[in-house]
C-alpha cells in the first residue's frame, strides 16, 4: 500500500541562519488527507515545494521524503509522481482544456482513441462534458479547479500535494470543490497532503491536522 | 536532466558567449590599442610609439571632429530624454501605454540610417517641406543655397537621432512603468496638493530613470559613434570623429591607418567620458530635484512645459512619418522638378529592376538577418533556460558581459577585429557580417526577452514537472509556446537590428557583400533620389513586415485563447 513519509524535514531558506519551522516526521497512509496549518510564512508551501521536488535556488533542506518505500529526495519532480495543486489551477493557457487533461494523462495509455476516451470521461466526471476544445480562460473558477485536478490524477500520482487549493475560490464553489477533491482522492487512494490555514479545510478534511510553528 | 546538467548548460552558454562575443571584442580592442601606439605588423609596424596620436591629432579637422563628437551626442541625448520625459508627463493618463505603443512601433522597426535619408529628403533646401512652401511663401523657384543638411553646427544630425530616439526612449519608459506603482503614488501625491506634471516628474520619474538607465547610456553611447547617420546628415568637413576615422580606415593610403586606430580609442574615451559627464548631471539633477522636494512647493500650473514636450514629441514622430512617406513618394517618382509639392511623374520602374543591385542587396539583408536573429534567439533561450535549470541565482557580472558591445562603441574594436580574423587567416564574407551581427543583435534580443521570460509563472513549469514532464518537454511543450509573442517580438527586434548594422556590414565584409543599409548610405551622398529611396524604403519595409509578422502569428495562433492575447508579461 502506498504511504508518504516525510522523515526529519528542516528547511532553511535563502540568507536565513535558521531552519523555518522544527524538523518534521509524518507518515500519511494511502486515502489519507492531512493537512498542515499554521501561520502565514512558516513555511507551509515550502514544505509542499520540498516534498514535491520543487524548492527554488537557495534553500538548503535536510530530510527525505518515501514514497510507497522508494527514497525520492533526489529525484528531480517529473520522476516522483507526486501530484501537485495550487491555488490557482495552473492550466496551460495556450492548450485547451482537453489538451491540458491530455498533457496530463500517464503515458501508460498509449492507443490515441484510448487516450481520448479517457479524458472525454474525466471531463465528464467533473462536469465538463464537452469542453474538450474550450479556452481555459473562458471557464469559470470552479471549472477551471476541478479540470486542475483532473489534469493532476489522470497522471496517476503516488501521492498528491494541495497547496491552498480552495483559497481562490468563494461560498458555495469552494464547499463543492472541496468535496469534490476529496471524494476523488478517496477514490484513488492515495496519500494527500494538504497545506491550508483555513480551519474549515481541515475540518472538512475529517482527518488529523498538524500545526507548523516557527522554530 | 538534473541541476548539475542545467549548469553544464549554464556554463557552455557561457563559454559560446565568452568564446564568441567577449574575446573578440576584447580581441578587437587590442589590436586597435596596438594600432594606435604604432604596432601593427601587417602593414610593417612594430615600434611601439606615440607617433599616431601625433598624427591623428595633426590631421585637419580632428579637434573640431571631437568637439563636434561630443557635442551632437551629448546633446542629441539630453533632448530626446527630455521631449520623451516630458511626452511621457503629458501622455500619463491621457494615453495609454498600448495607444502610444501602437504610434511609436513603426519607428522602432525603421533602421535609423532609412529614417536619415527620408529626413534629408524632407528638410532639404530642396526637400519636401521647401517645396510645399514655394514658390508662394519663399520665393524660391530654384533649391536655396543653404547648408540645412550637413550643416556644420550637427544640427540635422541631432534632429535625426531625435527622431528615432524620442520614440525609443518613450517605449522603455512605458514598459519601466509598469514596475513603478504610479498610479497610487499619483492619487497619494496629488492628495497631498502636487499636480499631476509635478508627481510625475519629481516622484515617478526618478524610480522609472532608474530602470531605464541601461537604454540611455545605450542611446548616449550610440549618438556619439554613429557612423551611418553621421554621413547622411552630420556636418561633411570635418564630420564628427566616427565618420572621419571610419574614412581614414577605409582609405587607401595604409599611412592613415595607426591615426585611425588612434583616433578610434580616442572615440572609446569620449563615449567612457561622456557617460561619466552624464553620471555626474544625474547626480546634479537629483540633488536638485531633492531639494525641490523637500521645499514642499505645490504647483499644479505647469502643464505648459509638459504640453510643449509633447508637442516636440508629436513633430518628431510626424517627421519621421513625413521621412517614411517621402521615401515610399521618391521611390515611384519618374519626374519631380522643384519647387512641385507632388511629383508630376510616377514610374515604379525602379522596383522593376532587382538586378540592378536592390535585388541582391535585399537578399543578403534578409539572409543575414535572418541567421543572425536565429542564432541569437537561440542563445538566449539557452542562457535563460540554463539559468532556470542550473537553479542558481542570475549572475549579474556575465549580464553586464552581454550588453558589452551596446556600450563599447563599434569603430572602437571592429578594425582590430578585422585584424584578428586576418591573423587568424578568416577571410572576410557573408558568415564573417553574420557572426560580426549576432554580436550586435544578441543583447538587444536578450534585453527584449528577459523580462518576459522571467515573468513567466514558475508554478505552470512546477505544475507540468509534477505531471512527469522532463525538462525538454516543459521547455518545447509549455514554456515557448506560451512565451510565443515575447520571443518572436524579441526576435523582430534582432532583425531590425541587423538590418540596420552599417559598420559592422562594412568591416567584416570586406567590401563585398552589400546590404540595403550599406547600399542605401553610400547613394545618399548625392546619388538619384529616385535610386536611394528604393534601397531606404526596403530597409525600412523590411523589417516593418518582420514586426507584424511577429504581432500577428502568435495573434493568429491564441486567436481562441484569452489568456495569451493580453499584453505580454
């Protein structure tokens, strides 16, 4: 079963002398969202940035991050298969949004009729039916975050990491989008990491909760 | 692909620009420092001497020439900043940054030495705008003998800058504005009682001044060592210093050749002392514009002096219009005796006939242009790649490196150059101009993409790395499309900066491949008009169709995406 452990994880950023937040171990099981709170500028996305590969020049880290067994720490991003959502949905301006779910979609369904197939039933399960060839642009938020999502699970990621991914989003989008996400992570059972500073998230989460303080 | 790769990417970069851009220029100035003080063997020199700063200085007409030098530079450079300065007072809030960009665009694609040549047609005793006003007003049934063009003081030489320069420095000051927060600084001062002319000068000026300081000292460097609209325009005898020592250069007498070399360090020093004379009025500009600000004066009555800026503005841009439209009427011209406003004959034999030598020169323009921009664009992809995969952060001194031959002007290195590549037995020719070029086109290309290019939302690469694609495929698939408009713009630039090179055409090409910029310079010294406007009305046209066509591809191409048809990033 796939779990995601991050095992004694002390992050310093550029021209700091000491790490931001005490060094941090986590064991998040398969179907399992947690979700890490705390202040504004602990740290929360960088610690997302680290688990997924993407921390900028500078940063000095310690710590390693398992996936289902497998040590990733070195690997670069695009060979963890860690998904990852921001808070804005991130699709690629210049592809439709069939395309972006294509740009997505794991190698591993080769056949081009397959491939289609699978991203016409991922539009349909996010209430996109037949907006293969729309603009992005042209959707309204909760579309274009629930097509983010779709883009991110029809790679097939071990795990998934959602950086804030509700916070763009108001009232009753929010509430659906965040339901949404978390009946399709189920789903997939994989393990989630969520970093949010909204109590609801996590409630809405129904699962534990860690807090980051600085060091 | 991991860092360590990004950084060997980083550092062949590095090696093809060190290798390919400094070492020549630092090559080229060497050779040019040996010529001046006596050593050059090719001609049989090998003492070490002060003779030909002696003889530079000797020469007629070399101290008038560097006086002339410094003056048309310095204040041709001082004017366009002010008229622009003040146009852009006058513009903020009337004009928006895409209505002025659309008026002014046309005239950052034209080569200077085009512009030059249509202005000589229009200001001319027997130009355009004489012959519009005679007889009835002046007169004049016959040219008058009037020195406007080359005249001595250099003010037509300074008119042209003028011309191409004040749009120049009006685009890099719209696109430093949008790094300034101006429009709430403005709603804060003008709370506090400033006028609008006021906060603009005294507060948002001197932080957008700040960014664009690179273009002015660029402009600066490039008005005191043109070479081609000095001849077209600049006072004939003496010229200023650039025009007589490519003169001496090019002479058949090999005797003027350690003088030349000489008198081009001279033209390095007087661009380096130019600018430190500038740095120090900056300096002198800011203390007093401090201690304005500290007085506290209010004054919202002086829209009169930012009215009259852009009134000069508005001429120089509708000169230069008049300069493009009397190339285009000349071209087609059979008969246009004075003082007729129109041409009584039209003929577009001229553009019937490519073989007579237009032909051939556009060719090698656009081939040229065309290899040039390529490599060029594909260098700084690869430097701006290499620096986001080497995830370290921007080296500022190999930058500095890069806009090298922008500052250093080209008289200074390129006849060391010239001596380099004999010594190193290339001969001159076609791929000599291109490499010579590419030095010349790929800052420009670099400073026209980087802005973009760094802009771009690293999360979108992050987000296309998490879904497993590997760094090739984030570069082809995601990061160049949606940096389609800013990299063809850039690449736009480059060409017309390569269809505008003269000296380096010149140079390396050993006399033998003409272009339309080198052509078009050597008929406006009395040839047919008729002949010179079919060459300067290519020039101009050009690259005019490179800068649409990069505006309308991508347009063409995210014609169904909005999020891309917005201004570029």
């Amino acid at each position: 079963m796939n779990a995601l452990e991050l095992i004694d994880i002390s992050i310093t950023p550029p021209g700091a002398t000491a790490p931001l937040f005490p060094p941090v171990t986590l064991t998040i099981p398969a179907g399992e969202v947690l979700a890490v709170m705390g202040p504004s500028g602990v740290g929360k996305s960088t610690l997302i940035d680290f688990v997924g590969g993407h921390l900028g020049a500078g940063f000095r880290a310690s710590g390693r991050v398992v996936l289902d067994g497998r040590d990733v720490t070195q690997l670069v991003p695009e060979r963890r298969g860690i998904g990852i959502l921001f808070q804005d949905p991130m699709l690629f301006p210049h592809l439709s949004v069939g395309e972006n779910l294509a740009f997505g979609l794991t190698r591993r369904v080769a056949r081009r009729s397959e491939r289609r197939a699978r991203v016409e039933a991922a539009l349909a399960r996010a209430g996109l039916d037949g907006l293969y060839d729309r603009d992005p642009a042209t959707l309204s938020g909760g579309q274009r975050a629930r097509a983010a999502l779709m883009r991110s699970l029809l790679a097939e990621p071990g795990a998934l990491l959602l950086d804030e991914p509700f916070a763009g989003l108001d009232g009753e989008t929010r509430r659906d989008f965040r339901s949404f996400v978390f009946a399709h992570v189920k789903e997939h059972v994989i393990p989630v990491l969520m970093v949010t500073h909204d109590a609801d998230d996590a409630e809405a989460a129904g699962t534990r909760q860690v807090v980051l303080r600085h060091e | 692909m991991t860092r360590s790769d990004g950084r060997g990417l980083r550092a062949t970069v590095l090696a093809v620009v060190l290798a390919g851009l400094v070492l020549p220029i630092a090559a080229g100035l060497w050779h040019t420092v040996a010529a001046a003080f006596g050593h050059l063997p090719a001609i049989g020199k090998t003492e070490w001497s002060l003779e030909p700063w002696r003889q530079f200085l000797a020469l007629p007409g070399a101290w008038t020439s560097v006086k002339l030098t410094l003056w048309t530079g310095l204040a041709s450079t001082a004017l366009s900043l002010l008229v622009a300065v003040g146009a852009a007072t006058w513009c903020y809030g009337r004009l928006g940054p895409r209505a002025i960009g659309r008026l002014i665009a046309p005239f950052l694609a034209v080569p200077h030495a085009a512009l030059a040549i249509g202005l000589a047609f229009v200001i001319a005793p027997s130009g355009w705008i004489a012959r519009s006003v005679s007889p009835w007003a002046t007169g004049w049934s016959v040219p008058p003998d009037l020195a406007i063009v080359h005249d001595p003081l250099g003010l037509s030489l300074i008119l042209g800058l003028m011309v191409k320069e004040v749009p120049f420095l009006l685009l890099v000051m719209l696109a430093a504005m949008s790094q300034v927060p101006a429009a709430a600084q403005m709603r804060a001062c003008r709370a506090l009682g400033y006028g609008r002319s006021q906060v603009w000068l005294l507060i948002v000026f001197p932080q957008v001044y700040v960014q664009i300081r690179l273009a002015v000292y660029v402009v600066l460097s490039f008005a005191l060592s043109v070479v081609d609209v000095g001849l077209v325009l600049g006072p004939s005898n003496p010229p200023v210093l650039a025009v007589a020592l490519t003169r001496w250069f090019l002479a058949p007498d090999t005797k003027l050749i350690l003088p030349a070399s000489a008198a081009a360090i001279a033209q390095a020093l007087i661009v380096l002392f130019a600018i430190l004379i500038w740095r120090r009025g900056e300096v002198a500009v800011a203390h007093l514009g401090r201690a304005w600000i500290c007085r506290g004066t209010r004054s919202q009555t002086w829209t009169w002096s930012s009215s009259a800026a852009a009134v000069s503005a508005g001429c120089c841009l509708a000169l230069g219009m008049l300069a493009l439209i009397a190339l285009a009427l000349w071209s087609v011209t059979w008969r246009w005796s004075f003082p007729a406003a129109l041409p009584e004959m039209f003929s577009v034999g001229a553009w019937l006939r490519p073989g007579s030598g237009w032909g051939r020169a556009a060719l090698n323009t656009a081939v040229i242009g065309v290899l040039a921009t390529g490599l060029a664009t594909v260098l700084a992809v690869a430097w701006l790649e290499g620096e986001d995969r080497a995830g370290l952060p921007r080296a500022r001194w190999a930058e500095g490196l890069i806009y090298l031959p922008l500052i250093v002007p080209q008289v200074a290195f390129l006849y060391g150059l010239q001596v380099a590549f004999v010594w190193a037995g290339i001969a001159g020719g076609v791929a000599a101009v291109i490499w010579a070029q590419t030095l010349f086109v790929f800052p420009y290309v670099m400073l026209a993409l980087s802005r973009s290019w760094r802009a771009l939302d690293q999360r979108l690469v992050s987000s296309a790395a998490a879904l497993g694609a590997g760094p090739i495929r984030r570069l082809l698939a995601i990061k160049l499309p949606i940096l389609l408009r800013p990299l063809l713009t850039a690449a736009a630039v480059g060409f017309a900066v390569s269809v505008a090179q003269y000296l380096p055409t010149l140079f390396m090409g050993a006399g033998r491949v003409p272009t339309l910029t080198t052509e078009a310079v050597t008929l406006s010294s009395g040839s047919d008009r008729r002949v010179t406007a079919v060459y300067a009305t290519l020039q101009s046209a050009l690259p005019f169709l490179v800068y649409s066509a990069a505006l309308a591809v991508p347009a063409w191409a995210f014609r169904n995406r909005r999020g891309l048809t917005g201004d570029p990033a």
